[in-house]
C-alpha cells in the first residue's frame, strides 16, 4: 500500500518544523547565500600568493616565537554579508612604524594599490581589483590581544594583510570597514 498524499505531507512537515527553528536558531541558512567559506580554498591560496606579503622592509623577519610561520589564511564566515578571506604575514622590524608605513606605501603603489583611510589609529590601508577580485590591504601593529603574542624582540611587530570577499565583490570590503 502506497503513502496517501495526507501522509506523505505529515511525514516530510515533521522534519522541517524540528530543523527549521534549529537552523534560524543557529544562524545558519537551508539556502546557501554565498557566505560560506566551503570552497575557498583556492581564491585563500591565490591571495597567499599576493607579492606584497612578502615584501617586507630590509631588516624585517618573523618574530622570535613565530619561527618559519609564514603566510597563513583564513576565512571568516560569521557575518550577514559575504565570508572574508584572507591571508597574513606577522614581521618583527627593527625600525619605527612609520618606516614600515613609508615602506608599504612605496611598495604597495608599485605593485598597483591605492591608498585608502587607515581603519584605525596607526594602520594603514589600500585596495585594488585583481582578476575582477576587490582586495584589502592592512599594516597593523596592533597585536597585544594575539595568544601567543608575537614577540618583536627589540624591535616592533607589525601584521600585513591581503583581505576579500569571498565573492569578489567590493561590498563591505573597503579600508574603513
């Protein structure tokens, strides 16, 4: 004997009345709206490979506790919007901060960024557009609330960072957001 129509409904209605109050409950979507980081692995490598992250300012090295770290990435899907993708490099200079920014200013021009208003006091930003990709670009140099935090050793230390939507859009991806 087949399932009547009635039945069938009751059947499927059970389910989604217990996971659709669990799904709005936690934030997450029955509909995939493009936030999610699943898939980016790609578009995280390719901003990984942004020269700029490794054209540090002679002298510069990676802090003592952080020994071979490199470039790492991550993404950020906990937001309405887009997930962020991005990739960072931590460096320990010996200079002053606006020798890092002179730096970075110089280099990121070169390499066709545009400067952009620091999202904070002592930051600095720019942006350009990349295969069709609007990239962010920060030097901060605030990481006391890093665990471990990184040691500059005599120094100062500094976090350069390659920023995107994981769509590519520019929408909320600016130097002030």
């Amino acid at each position: 004997m087949s399932p009547t129509v009635p039945s069938l409904f009751r059947r499927a209605a059970l389910p989604t009345a217990l996971l659709l109050p669990a799904a709005l409950l936690t934030g997450c979507s029955l509909v995939d709206s493009g936030a999610s980081c699943d898939g980016s692995g790609a578009a995280r490598k390719d901003l990984a490979a942004q020269r700029v992250l490794s054209s540090p300012p002679a002298g510069a090295t990676d802090p003592a506790n952080y020994r071979g770290a490199g470039v790492s990435t991550g993404c950020d899907d906990d937001s309405a919007g887009p997930a962020w993708l991005h990739a960072a490099r931590v460096y320990a200079f010996p200079g002053t901060r606006q020798a890092v920014v002179d730096h970075y200013t110089r280099t990121a021009a070169a390499q066709g960024w545009h400067t952009g208003p620091a999202p904070q006091a002592g930051a600095a930003c720019w942006t350009r557009t990349d295969d069709g990709r609007h990239l962010v670009l920060n030097v901060d140099f605030q990481l006391d609330s890093w665990s471990p935090a990184p040691d500059p050793g005599k120094g100062i230390g500094y976090e350069v960072t390659v920023g995107s939507n994981a769509d590519g859009s520019a929408g909320g991806a600016s130097c002030t957001d």
